[in-house]
C-alpha cells in the first residue's frame, strides 16, 4: 500500500509540472530513488522491513518448550470440582493423562471460569492450587513442592585475610611471650594487620543464611560448595524467590574492577621544605580547569579524588600531574602492575627486596676441637604492600585499603670487644582507610612524608691532621599513591 501511494504522489508531481523536460526527469528520478529505499530491507533497529514470506510469530517462553496439546483451546466452568476428575475432562481427549505424586493434591476442589488454551489453564491451576507441573507428551505430573539446583558464581572455600602473614603474626605472639617471661613490661605491638583482617569470611555460609529467609517452612535447600551449586525443595513460588536472588546474586560476584597503582616519590629540592604545595601545583598545572582535586585536605594517609580534565597532549593523564610535581623536586614513579578483583572480594599486591644482615655473632668452644666462630645472619623485608576490597555500587567504588610502604635507609655496625652486629634502620608508613572513587577517576593519598640524613666525612691529609670533619645532609621527600579504579562491563570493556 505504502509503495503504490508514493508512486501516485510521484505521477501527480510529474502531471502537475509545467517545468520543463529536464526538470521533470530529475524529479522522477528523485521519486524512483525514494521507493527503491523503501523497497530495500534494512537491518537498522527501528527500521520497516518488508517480506513477502509467511510470518510465524514467535511462542512465549513460558509456552516455547511445551507439548504440542497444551496449545489446544478449552472452556471450563468448575465450581468444586476435583482436581482429578477437572484434570481427566481437559486430558483425556489428546491422549494425555494425569499423575498425582501426592495423592491429597488430586481432592483439591477446583473452583473457576476459563477460556483459552490448555497451557494457560494448567498454569492457572498450578498457580492458585501452588503446584508444580512437569510435562511430557503423553503425561502431566503434578507435585506439591518443586526441586531445583542453581548454579553459583564462586569457587568453593572460604576467604582468609590479614594485614601481615600468618608466620609475621605467630612471630610476635612469640615475641610477645618472651618478653613478658623475662619481666621486660608489656612490649609494643602492631596491631595494622588486625585492622585490615577477617578470620572467616565466607560467602557461602552468607549464602545459606540468605536463603533460608525465603523459604516457607517445609522448604528446604542444601548448598554445595564442590559444584558450587544450591539445591532447593519448596512451593513454586518460593522457589522462583531463591532463582531471583541467585540470580542477582550472580550478577553481582561476577563483576569485577581493575585498579591501576602508582607511586610517586617527591624528594625536594629545598632542604627547607617538608611538604608538597598543592597550591602551587594547581597554578603549575593550568588550574584545576585541567588538574581537579575534589578535596584540599592533605594529611598523613589522607585521600583525595583527582579528575584528569585534559586528555590530549602534553598534559595527558596523568603527565599533568608530575610535570606540576616536578617543579618541586625530583619525581620518581614506580608502576605497579594493574591488579584485577571480582566485586567484595580481596587482592593483594606485594612487591618486596630483602636485604641480608649480620644479626648475631659468638664462638662456642668444643672439647677436643677449640673453638668456632658463630654468625646468624638476619633478613630485613621492605618494599610496598597494598590489600584492597572493592565494592561496586552504580557507577562508584567503594575502596578499603590497607597500605604499608617501608625503605632501608642504613645498616649500622654495633661493636663490642672484638665481637660486631648490625642493625637495620628502616622507615615504614602504614595507613587504613575507606573511600568512595568514581569509575577512570584517580584516588590520590598524600602525606606520607620521609627524612633522610646523609653523612660524609673528610679523609684528605689536611682534616686528617685536623681530626676529620663530617658533613650531614638532610633530604626530605613525600609518598604519593595514585589509584584509578576500572569497572569492567561485560566483554572485557571498561
């Protein structure tokens, strides 16, 4: 129809013309052009398409997967009719009958007026009498509660976690108990790793816990963490409660986020200065038209949220950043590999350097032998490591962090008679905190500040006769720790 009323708006153009024939031409053209559009099948959404061939619409799926006799039309009228006899009447014409698991459910008095298919008047029973159907092609079982098993998106086993390892923490309860044996008063001990620890963490008991609420009382369900499946045993209804959770469940354990980690070093140029001016690093950076820093407030372990405004060019990323950082100081930055987490779940990230010392030297004599010389050699661990718990809401997430950043500055000799230790000086900053990132913005935590003294000494003949002369130099640098946050969506994309 459409294609036979452009062709009569095409004909009455061309009659109602008075140009001339070159004009006419390029109108008919133009008309011609127009229809072949409409004549040609398009795959764009929204697009009208034409076809000449048969069209079947497509099933519902609640009907999709039934037999072939569930699509015959039927009117019933029953006023407390049994279900059994109900069930015969509709059934037994197609060749199909009814089987009763529990006998009580075939006395159920029926009580409706239907018209339609007997797919729609099955569903209908099922849902107000609160059965459960199976159908074949020859027969219809009906069952007072339905059986089900949903897969679970996780691996089996529990969640275990703490700031330190395990063998650190045993280390201290031993140290712990030495000390308070030989009267030394109660010790100094860290407790950073308790503040970032879960003994037992558990989805799957959280799980269990979850849907055991929605479930009637003769409901029952058993999780299985080997196949990382539930299997559940309810009313109908209650059973399609447990696969929508599962099923939001699901979609919430499989979404993940990506977390870039940088590190920044500052050491200052000026000896006189301890800290990093952010004001001058806004006016460095063009203003916080290009560098914005949602808060100003820069303490020990604090946060605050940077967005990259500028993204081509020189000032790109995060370039902006360490060219306006740059003019303070020399700037090292240390990447660490981007860590990868699925949604409430830990990662941890851990890059150490372990340097060996002389921790303790003696001899022991031995009859008939003489004497040896003993030395216990120490191992000191420095390096970063971060422990991060993302959870994704929207498009935010919410950071808990755990960080320790530790350096060796000096390893000093400690000597007594002819007998010589050392002793390790490290310079370690620890901080836990929670924050709220948007997804591609960057986290930035600054105040992380460190000192340095460097010492020389003269050894040229002329302050030899004046007794040496030694120079101390003190440096002064800050700790920054950049974090961007990724939301992965489905297919990989960010």
């Amino acid at each position: 129809m459409k294609h036979w009323m452009l062709g009569m708006v095409s004909v009455v153009l061309l009659h109602g013309c008075s140009t001339s024939d070159t004009a006419l031409q390029q109108d008919f053209q133009q008309a011609q052009q127009r229809l072949a559009l409409l004549q040609t099948p398009h795959t764009e959404t929204g697009a009208v398409r034409y076809d000449t061939e048969l069209y079947v619409p497509p099933l519902a799926p609640a009907v999709a997967d039934l037999p072939s006799w569930s699509a015959q039309s039927v009117q019933v009228t029953a006023q407390g009719l049994r279900a059994d006899s109900l069930l015969q009447q509709v059934l037994a014409p197609h060749g199909v009958r009814a089987s009763f698991l529990q006998p009580a459910l075939a006395e159920q008095a029926i009580h409706l007026s239907f018209t339609g298919s007997l797919a729609e008047l099955l569903q209908q029973i099922a849902q107000r009498q609160r059965w459960h159907l199976e159908w074949h092609n020859d027969r219809l079982l009906v069952y007072e509660f339905e059986m089900a098993e949903f897969d679970v998106a996780f691996i089996a086993g529990n969640t275990r976690y703490l700031m330190g390892s395990r063998e650190q923490e045993q280390q201290q309860a031993g140290m712990f108990n030495e000390q308070l044996m030989a009267g030394a008063g109660t010790p100094q001990r860290s407790d950073q790793y308790l503040s970032f620890s879960h003994d037992h963490l558990s989805v799957w008991d959280d799980l269990e816990h979850a849907l055991q609420l929605l479930l009637s009382p003769a409901g029952r369900l058993t999780v299985n963490q080997s196949s990382a499946s539930v299997l559940v045993r309810d009313y109908p209804d209650h059973v399609a409660q447990v696969r929508r959770y599962l099923a939001q469940q699901n979609e919430r354990l499989t979404r993940q986020v990506a977390i870039d980690v940088q590190i920044l070093e500052v050491t200052f140029n000026d000896s006189q200065q301890f800290a990093i001016d952010w004001d001058a690093v806004l006016r460095t950076a063009g203003g916080e038209g290009i560098l914005g820093i949602h808060s100003a407030q820069f303490t020990t372990g604090g946060g605050s949220q940077l967005i990259w405004q500028q993204q081509q060019g020189r000032a790109q990323g995060s370039q902006v950043l360490l060219d306006a950082l740059a003019e303070q100081g020399l700037v090292e930055v240390s990447n660490q590999p981007r860590i990868v987490s699925l949604n409430n779940q830990i990662a941890r990230i851990v890059l150490e350097d372990n340097a060996t010392y002389l921790a303790a030297a003696g001899s022991a004599a031995t009859a008939n032998v003489g004497r040896a010389d003993m030395l216990q050699p120490g191992v000191v661990t420095t390096g970063f490591e971060l422990y991060v718990l993302p959870s994704i809401q929207g498009d935010e997430v919410i950071l808990q962090l755990s960080t320790e950043l530790s350096d060796l500055e000096r390893i000093d000799e400690v000597r007594s008679g002819t007998q010589m230790i050392q002793t390790p000086h490290t310079n370690r900053k620890k901080f836990f905190m929670k924050a709220l990132v948007e997804h591609q913005q960057t986290l930035l935590l600054s105040g992380l500040k460190n000192e340095r003294r460097a010492q020389s000494r003269q050894t040229s003949w002329l302050s030899l006769m004046l007794g040496g002369r030694e120079h101390t130099q003190q440096r002064h640098s800050e700790t920054i720790v950049l974090l961007t946050p990724y939301i992965i969506r489905r297919g990989g994309a960010v």
